[in-house]
C-alpha cells in the first residue's frame, strides 16, 4: 500500500519541498487571485504543485515524517520509502500513471520522462482555507444588457400599437352594424311625409296649427338634409309644397320598386376578400344601389347574401394586399368614403 501521499500532503502545510528520494520534488508554488472573463468570475489564490525529477537526494524531511507516524527507526523509514517508490515505478510503467489523491497525477511519456499535473483545487493551505469564487459582472456588460431589455419592451409595445390597427376580419357580423348616414336622411324624410299625411286628415283648425308644426319640422329636418343635394336653401313650405314633395318621394319609391336584373351571391363558399359598399340593407335598395354602381363604372358589384346579410360589395381579391389598394381608389368617390374591406367566409 502506497502512503506517499499522506505524508507528502502533511509535510506541505508547512514546507514548500518535499524530496522524494530516488522519484523527485515537489515544489509549492502561489498562484494569485485572477478573474475569468467568460465566466465573469474571481477566482481566490491558491498553492499549487510542481514537480521536479531532478530533486532525487534525500533530504531526510519524508523519513523523519515515516519515524513519527510509524514509530520505526531510520533505517527502516528508509527502507519502507523504498519499496513504497518501487511499487509507485511499477503502477507506473504498467498503467502509464498514478493518481496522488489532493495532490496531482504523475505519469509516464513515451520517452519515459515523468509528468505531473497538479490538482486543479490546489493543495491544502490553512491561509487560504475556505475562499472561494464568486461572480461579478462588468458594468458595461450589465448597461449593455439594460438597453437590450429596453429595446425588446419597445420592439413588443410597437408590435402589439401595430397589431391593434390592423384591421378585424373576422368579426362577427351579427354584432357590428354599419349605417351610411345617407339612409338615415332618407327615412327620416319619409317619416316626416308620413307625419304630413296624418296630420292633413285632421279638422281644419287642427291642421293648421300643425301644419306649422309640420312646416318647421320640414325646413330643419327634410328640406333642410335634401338642400346639402339640390344645394337650394329650406323655406318655409304650405300643403302644396308637402304634396310635391310625397308626390317626389312616391316617385323615387316606385323608381327603387322597379325589379333590377343584378346578379345575388346568397351563401356561396367563396374564398378571397371584396369590398363592402353597403351593409345590412334591404334587397330592394341594393339592387337599386347595385344598378346605380354599374352605371358610373362599377361593373363588377354586385349583390351578396350570406347569414341573411344582404350586402353590395365589389369585386374579389385574393390577397388583403389587392383589396385595400382597391379600397382606397374607392374612397375617392362621393358618398363610398364609408366602404370597408371584407373577408369571404371559408364555409358557410
């Protein structure tokens, strides 16, 4: 049983040498405190070995360490260190190397030299018991890493500002009703003809006082919304000017009756994207509206049903791209500044 390295561990609290007689030296050597750049680290002193074939002659410190322990005389410390080095020879050429525990590794070279690697914790030092390494960052690596985490909070805040004006496609077209401000012109014109027509069955004295009322009612509401489009200026207007005006609007009522040969989508599977010009009307007035459409240009709108949704839209695209470069010629024209882009449904 090889006890070298007991006894060479012991000796090294103390010595900075311990011969090995007929093997070699090992030395201590200090190694000061350094910092580890990739691992942002400082790594505490430490006494390490070195070994030295060379140093062969007994210097009588490892057979004085054998007499103590052992409680042997010289001679026979001597002869003990003797045979513990042949056997260490021995491991050495059968094995190539020996492992001195907390001490290092010797082994032998092709030329068969001696190496010796050291342990890479060092040898035990009481002064330097219990230091340890500890981390610490460079501050420009640490501000480095706060203006990183700066920009990717940014980066995220302008994606989701990006993705919250995009528009909803997929929306649910029961819950969302669009209404052109023109159609409700138009019906509260015909509510107030409506009210006209109550009110000129009434008694005489009745009626004038609320044909008044109705006068008023005309020039803020009716005639007032219809001079934006005949650009003429409302004034006060009698029982003839009413029936003028019923006898306008029956006629533009019989003009939007008249059956329009336009072609109905109902609930067809269509993929792609189209441009709504009017949502959530009757049929009756999209095929009006429709026809109207054909005449400045637009050839290819057209009726679309679906959900019982009646809509006029315009063509069919087959990316967003294609649609809203469409959509914003469309709203160059008076009275489409409201259209929108919509996403055919994949299945109905």
């Amino acid at each position: 049983m090889i006890e070298l390295e007991r006894h060479i561990e012991i000796l090294l609290l103390n010595n900075d040498c311990v011969i090995v007689p007929d093997l070699g030296g090992f030395m201590t050597h200090h190694v000061d405190a350094s910092y580890d750049e990739e691992d942002n680290s400082f790594l505490p002193p430490l006494r390490t070995l070195g070994f030295n074939p060379q140093l062969k002659i007994n210097d009588s410190l490892l057979a004085q360490s054998y007499v103590e322990a052992y409680d042997i005389s010289y001679p026979e410390a001597l002869q003990r260190i003797e045979d513990e080095v042949n056997e260490l020879k021995m491991r050495l050429q059968n094995k190539g190397s020996y492992e001195l525990n907390d001490i290092g590794t010797l082994a032998l070279n092709e030329d068969g030299n001696y190496i010796f690697t050291p342990c890479e914790a060092g040898i035990l030092t009481p002064t330097l018991y219990g230091l340890g390494a500890y981390e610490m960052r460079r501050l420009e690596e640490q501000k480095r890493e706060a203006v990183k985490a700066q920009q990717e909070e940014q980066a995220d805040i302008d994606t989701a500002k990006i993705i919250g004006m995009e528009p909803i496609e997929d929306e649910d077209e029961d819950d969302v009703v669009r209404i052109k401000f023109s159609w409700i012109r138009n019906t509260v014109a015909i509510a107030a003809v409506l009210l006209a027509i109550v009110l000129l069955a009434l008694p005489t004295g009745k009626t004038e006082m609320m044909t008044r009322t109705i006068s008023n009612l005309n020039n803020t509401i009716l005639f007032g919304m219809m001079s934006k489009d005949t650009n003429t200026s409302p004034i006060d207007y009698k029982k003839q000017d009413i029936q003028k005006t019923m006898t306008k609007v029956d006629t533009i009522l019989k003009k939007d009756s008249v059956k329009v040969a336009t072609t109905v989508r109902k609930d067809s599977a269509r993929q792609g994207y189209c441009i709504v010009l009017a949502s959530m009307v009757t049929k009756k007035n999209a095929h009006a509206f429709v026809e109207e459409l054909q005449k400045k240009g637009y050839e290819q709108s057209e009726v679309y049903v679906h959900k019982d949704i009646t809509r006029v839209i315009y063509g069919n695209f087959k990316t967003q791209g294609d649609a809203y470069n469409a959509l914003k010629k469309i709203h160059r024209e008076k009275g489409l500044e409201e259209a929108w882009v919509y996403k055919f449904s994949e299945k109905i």
